[in-house]
C-alpha cells in the first residue's frame, strides 16, 4: 500500500508533471470563468424576453442537456496540424530542462484550451447560462422589481454567474479529469494523466500508481470545494426563491 508521505517524497514524485498539470488546470478555469463572465452578459440580453419557456412545472431550475461533444482526440491533433500549417507554430509541449517558466505556462494554454472545448465545458457554461437567466426572469420578484425599474440584472448576476460557473465545473469534472490524460498525451504535456499512462505502458505500477493517486487527490479536493460551495450558495438562494 502507498501511503501519502510516499507519494510527495522528493525523490520519488515527479514535480514537474504536478506542475505541468496544474498550469494547464488553472489555465482552464481562466477560460472557464471567462465563459461564464461573458455567458452573463449575452445570454441575459437573449433571455430577458422569453423568460417563461423553459422553467419547469416544480419550480425547479432547469437543467438543459449538455450538447453534442467533440473529444478532445479529435480535436487536439487537428489544432496542431492547423497552427503550423498556418503560422508555424508549435503547440508540442517544449522539454522542461531547455525552456524558462514562462515558455512553460505559454504552452500549457493550447491544450488547456482544447480541453476546454473537448470536456464540454464551453458548451455547458452556454446552456446553463440561457436556462438560468431564463428561470430567473420568470420569478414573480423580478417582474415586481422591474416594473419598480430597479436593476434586477445587476443583482442576479453574481448569483446567476455562481451556479452557472459551479453547476457546469461539477457536470463536466468527470470529463475534464478522463480528457485530461488525451490532452497530455497528444500534446507531449508531461503531467500526471501523460505519465500515468507512460508508467502504465512500462508496467512500472508504483510510479503509475502514484501519479494516478494524486489526480484523484486533485479530483477529490475539487469536488469538494464544489459541493461547500453549492452548499454555501443553496443558503443565499432562500432568500430569492
């Protein structure tokens, strides 16, 4: 059994796939919130009008289907073929011992962006954003507050921006996590899913199961921090409902 003071040993992690992961994480919650900043704006213009059509019988939020996918084996090698075709640019992952930090996370942005795409989570952020703006429009203290011509958008932003952004990370987490191991594969990333596949193939079983032990940590800590928030969010929302 592989106890967790093993797997952070200096000597036997490797740092720089944690790294290389997290760079390409942090960059996909940047393209996520950024979604979801702009879902705030344009879908609350498309769905102040027809506010009434996709709220449910119960009261309850809508929930609407996630879209047609287009995975991320799909995706990546196309992106790569394209951005030297077109421009010569190399989206291969550069080797850590011969590029500087900012080389690093430059090129952590390619592949955290078609992850993005590849998980759903761009079309998720969509949907959940025109369903939500729609529902909330339909509430009785909406129409009260804005026949009062109070800024009714300005006040259910934030909230509407929350659980639009909570609501799509919780759906397509599962996804990102499986899609993961494909980015970092196709794209050279030496992260954790690249590894754990690597060590896989090598039938080296300690080293593969660390790297994958601490993906589901990473996996799990996310979750986490998403159902307290939820939790945290549901509170506020008796207050709207």
């Amino acid at each position: 059994m592989i106890e967790l003071t093993e797997i952070f040993n200096a000597e036997s992690f490797n740092f720089d796939g944690g790294l290389t992961t997290a760079l390409i994480l942090a960059w996909l919650a940047i393209f996520t919130l950024s979604a979801t900043v702009a879902g705030m704006f344009f879908c609350n213009q498309a769905s102040s009008i027809k506010s009434t059509a996709l709220t449910k019988r119960d009261g309850s939020a809508p929930r609407s289907n996630v879209p047609i996918i287009v995975p991320s084996l799909a995706l990546a090698p196309i992106a790569i073929f394209a951005a030297w075709a077109t421009a010569r640019v190399n989206l291969i992952f550069p080797v850590f011992e011969f590029t500087d930090t900012a080389e690093i996370v430059v090129a952590a942005i390619a592949p955290a962006f078609l992850l993005f795409i590849g998980s759903g989570l761009l079309w998720r952020v969509v949907a959940l954003s025109r369903s939500e703006w729609a529902y909330w429009y339909s509430k009785p203290f909406v129409r009260v507050e804005q026949a009062f011509g109070k800024n009714v958008q300005r006040r259910l932003a934030p909230m509407i921006g929350t659980r639009v952004l909570l609501q799509s990370a919780s759906d397509c987490l599962p996804l990102v996590f499986s899609e993961l191991v494909i980015i970092e594969s196709i794209f050279n990333a030496p992260g954790l899913g690249f590894w754990s596949w690597e060590y896989a193939k090598t039938r080296d079983i300690g080293s593969a199961a660390k790297s994958i032990a601490v993906l589901f940590i990473a996996y799990g800590l996310i979750n986490l921090a998403i159902y307290f928030a939820n939790k945290n969010l549901g509170k506020k929302l008796t207050g709207y409902v």
